[in-house]
C-alpha cells in the first residue's frame, strides 16, 4: 500500500506540470491586456509600457512560463494584479467556503442517493422503483441555476424559512479560526450560529447536490441489482437474518465500489464546478473567486486557482482508490 502511494504521489508530478502548462497558456490566450486593468484605460502607453516590464510580461512566454514554475516549487501562488495581495493568503477562505458546501451537498446526495437506489432495489420493477428512479431522472435533469432561482424565490422570498444569500447573518460577530464555519461554531459551542450557518447552506447544498444524487442512485441500483444474484446473499436469507440487514450489512458494502467512484468524480467536480451556484446565492466560494478574476483579467488568479483545484481533484482521486482496499480487502495494491 505505501509503495503503491509513493508511486501515485509521483505521478502526480508530471499532471501537476502539464496542467500549469496548460492553464499557463490557456490564461494567456484570453484577450485583454493585464497592464490595462491595473493602470485603468486613461492610462499613456509609457505607463503600460513600464507596468508589463515590472510584471515581466514583456518578456517572452516561455520564460513567464518558467519564471511561473519557478515561484510555484517555492510555493509562491503570486500576487492578484487586482487586490495587490498575496493569492495564497487569500485563497484559503474561498476554497474553505467551496469545500464546506461542496461537503454538505455530497452528504445530502449520498444519503437520499444510496437510500432511493437501495428503495429501487428493494422492490425492482415497482411503483417504488418507477419512483425512485423518476427522481433521478428529476434530479440530473433540472438546471442548478433555475433551482437555485426556485428555490430563493418559494423558501427565502415566500415563505420566509431560509435566507438566500450568504455563508453567515453578518450581524453576527466571528472571528474565524478554520473558516469552515460549521466547524467554528462547534469549536465556539455557539448553537445559535451553527444554526444560521446551516440555514444558509442548506438551499445552495440542495440545488449543488441534486445531479451527484440522481447519479449515484441510479448507480447504487445497477450495483445492487448485481450483488443481490450473489449466493451470499441468498445464503443470508436462507439463514432467516432481515432483509435490512440483507441489503445493509451485506449487499451495499459489496455494492460499494462503483458508488465510491462516483462520489470521489463528483466531489473533485463539485469543488470545481460551483460557479453557478455560487453566483446565484452570493456564496464567497473559489469559483466565484476565479470567476471574478476572468471578468478583471486577473491572471496569476486565474492560473494559481485552477491549478490548485487540479491538485484537490487528483488528490480526491487518490484517496478513493486508497479507499477501495479498506471496504474490500480483495483489493492489494502493489501485488500480481
């Protein structure tokens, strides 16, 4: 296991520098000229002039390259041409505020997503089944946007149950300590915040976690379908134990597998992918952030943000296939 870790771990070299390389050049391909954002439009071609020099943008694009490579073995992200800062100062609030919704609407999908695959299961080519599966078929159907607008105009607008903006009430005093802040408000014992914190995230974790949900039930289904023809199974019914207990404790672990990849594709998309949900409910997550940085020509934004959701991706990645020895022990790594 630890050989085969090490060698994951290094392959992740190579991904990491062909997707700076491409990130590099796809960033440099979009038109607009940095120089111009930072010294407005009134700005005289000598001042562009000495702003693409200090920036070394008037260099060629391999060395830019190089120099981007360079700076990011030290572990310097750069600097936002925008706000002046460092980027690896300020990205961490917005990847902690993308990871924590990103984790709460994986949750809601696994657990409505296994049950109602498990339900279809249960009682195949049923009403409940025909059911279920509509859901899912509801569920990867409708557009995250026009979900997200449904749900603030019934839940927020209407009813008044949720708010439908936001992480927190910003009449509440917070000092983050890991800016996850369901966990702060633990680590507070502040009941009162957790609970603002959760009704703020529950309509964007929703409308985020309906299509994972539809996927992995249907293939929580196909998986189950498959292992309930095993003898095992049939030999635990034999034996009198609940059907609970039939599908629970000896079908869904074995049926485990294909759902973890699922979840780990989906989880590495949704950390990535919340541009849409984040705009719709002014969610501070780091879509939003690179997304903002393309509408101002931010480049090291753009190139060190996408770069770092790469990273999270494959990493994602690893740990499933790491995860798929611990549930079946068939599974060994690094033997013939």
């Amino acid at each position: 296991m630890l050989a085969y870790t090490a060698r994951r771990l290094l392959m992740l070299i190579p991904v990491l520098l062909g997707m700076s390389l491409i990130v590099f050049a796809v960033v440099h391909a979009i038109p607009g000229d940095p120089a111009k954002t930072i010294a407005g439009d009134k700005a005289t071609p000598e001042q562009l002039q000495e702003i693409r020099k200090n920036l070394g943008l008037d260099q060629p694009v391999y060395i830019q390259y190089f120099k981007y490579l360079q700076a990011l073995l030290q572990g310097d992200l750069g600097t936002s041409l925008v706000n002046k800062t460092k980027i690896s100062e300020e990205i961490g609030p917005f990847l902690a505020a993308t990871a924590e919704l990103s984790f709460v609407a994986i949750a809601i999908a696994l657990f409505f997503g296994i049950n109602l695959g498990i339900l279809s299961t249960w009682r195949q080519n049923s009403w409940l089944d025909y059911g279920s599966m509509f859901i899912a078929l509801i569920g990867v159907s409708i557009p995250i946007f026009w979900l997200g607008l449904m749900e603030q105009w019934l839940f927020a607008q209407e009813l008044g149950w949720f708010p439908s903006n936001g992480r927190l009430d910003p009449r509440m005093e917070y000092e983050p300590i890991t800016y996850f802040y369901i966990i702060d408000a633990l680590l507070f014992g502040d009941m009162a915040m957790l609970g603002d914190v959760l009704k703020h995230i529950l309509l964007p974790a929703i409308a985020l976690g309906t299509i994972p949900m539809a996927i992995i039930a249907r293939m929580t289904r196909s998986s189950m379908l498959e292992v309930m023809r095993s003898d095992y199974v049939r030999t635990a019914r034999a034996k009198g134990i609940s059907e609970f207990l039939v599908i629970y404790k000896h079908t869904l672990k074995n049926a485990m597998i294909p759902i973890l990849t699922v979840v780990g594709l989906q989880l590495g998309l949704l950390l990535g992918g919340a541009v849409l949900t984040e705009t719709i409910f002014s969610w501070p997550g780091v879509g939003r952030y690179i997304y903002d940085a393309i509408n101002s020509r931010d480049y090291p934004v753009i190139q060190s943000g996408i770069l770092v959701l790469a990273f999270i991706f494959v990493m994602i990645n690893l740990i499933v296939d790491l995860l798929y020895a611990w549930i079946d022990p068939r599974i060994q790594y690094g033997k013939e």
